[in-house]
C-alpha cells in the first residue's frame, strides 16, 4: 500500500512540475518538440500550451514570442498518417487558388508562406510538411520588425529523428 501511495504522490509532483514548464516561458537556443525542432534566439520565449484536441494527432502548440515586443510566432504540429505532399499541403493553406503561393524549403521542411494585413496587425503564415508531419506556423506582429529573425526561425526547423 506504502508503494502505491508514494507513486500517485510521485506522479502528482511530476504532473505538476510539467504543467509548471508548460506555464513558464523558457530561454532557448535551440528547442526540440517530438518529432521537430526549431532554433529560439536569445531574447525571445517560448510557452507549450495544451493540445488542440485529445487525439494523438495533433502535437504540441508553442509560442515563441520577444521578452519585450509586440510580436508572437505560434507554431501548432500535426501527424498525419499519410506522406503530406504538395497538392494537399497547398489545399491545406485555404487560400484562394487565383493566388500564387511558391513551395519553398525552410529548414527541413518544404511548403508555402502568405502574408496579409488585418487591421494594425500584420500577419505571415506558413504551412510546412516533412513526411507526416506538418507545421502550422503563425506570426503576429503590429510592426513587423522582428520579422528577419522570425524568418530565421522558421528557417531553422528540423526533424527530430527522436
């Protein structure tokens, strides 16, 4: 009885200090999440928030956003069972097929960027895949001059063969 009281006790203390990490924005220089990993420059945080849903499809969603500044980089994973190639990558984006996207290659991955205005704010988003997994990527910014390291950033993810 000893034995299965002290391990709920040890899994209720690890719980909480994930959920402690997960509040926390951490300092980083490099940053690895399942099954990617993306470069963080100095002076800028990320936060793991909680999963878009409870299924094993959707990955964790960070955001990565300056100690001082206006602008934030969201980044929400997914595995999806099949090989994403470019046909259903570009269906993914949801943006108007009179609008020319070109498949570029950040990092290890490949897929597309737009960019838009709404109101004050200023928005670039990027749909990427590598095999199975495919990035979300959404960056915020009402005046856009963080935008060369968030492009770096970008620019910097890897797979995680982990």
């Amino acid at each position: 009885m000893k034995n299965v009281i002290w391990l709920s006790r040890a899994t209720r203390l690890f719980s909480l200090f994930i959920l402690a990490i997960s509040l926390h924005p951490v300092n980083a220089a490099s940053v690895s999440f399942q099954s990617w990993s993306i470069d963080i420059p100095e002076g800028w945080n990320h936060a793991i928030e909680q999963p878009l849903s409870n299924g094993t499809e959707f990955g964790l969603s960070v955001s990565i956003s300056r100690e001082v500044g206006s602008g934030t980089l969201k980044i929400v994973s997914y595995h999806s069972p099949v090989t994403v190639d470019e046909l259903v990558l570009r269906n993914f984006t949801n943006v108007d097929e009179s609008v020319q996207l070109e498949l570029k290659d950040w990092g290890d991955f490949a897929g597309y960027q737009y960019n838009y205005s709404e109101g004050r704010s200023s928005f670039r988003q990027w749909w990427l895949s590598s095999g199975t997994t495919l990035l979300i990527l959404v960056y915020e910014s009402e005046s856009g001059a963080d935008i060369d390291e968030v492009d770096g950033m970008v620019a910097s993810l890897l797979v995680d063969s982990n």
